[in-house]
C-alpha cells in the first residue's frame, strides 16, 4: 500500500484540539495497520512543544482519516473552476 497524497487540519472541534491526518492510499488497509501507521506518525514528531504538549494533554491524539482515491484530484478540479493556480492548491489544506 503507498500513500498517494495527503493533507492535514487542526480540529479545534474538540477538547482538547487535535491534528487529523488526511491519507488517500493505493488500496484497501486493515484497520489494525491504519492505527498502528497513526501512532508511528504521532511518535513520529519530535518537536519540544509538540511532545510536552501531548504529555500535558493540552494536544490530543493524532488521528488518521483515509479518504477515498481520487479525492484530492476532486478537490484540485473544484478550486481550479473557482481559479485557482496549480501553485495556490500546492500551499494549501484541504
């Protein structure tokens, strides 16, 4: 499986807020391996103020979300109807 394209949001929705993970991935996963790559991303940041943060809880946990293929292509044709550059999208969340 390969991550074909990915984006990412900070969901204050929540209490407290936390980064979801956008992932559009080449075929069907297991969800026992999504919430092991989620941990792996989430281990994975090694900043200072991210790492306290997640120990102080002020953070919470990271959370991974696939989202079905082609859906960042969907996105990328809806802005550029709107006009938008190519070189905007590349700066952008989704």
């Amino acid at each position: 499986i390969e991550v074909i394209d990915f984006s990412s949001h900070v969901d204050v929705t929540t209490e407290p807020g936390h980064y979801v993970i956008f992932w559009e991935v080449s075929g069907e996963t297991e969800e026992d391996v999504l919430q092991d790559c989620c941990n792996c991303l989430d281990k994975g940041f090694i900043d200072a103020g991210y790492v306290s943060s997640r120990k102080c809880e002020t953070i919470g946990a990271l959370e991974l979300r696939v989202v079905e293929r082609g859906t960042f292509g969907k996105v990328q044709e809806h802005f550029l109807g709107l006009g938008s550059s190519v070189d905007s999208l590349r700066c952008q969340d989704v």
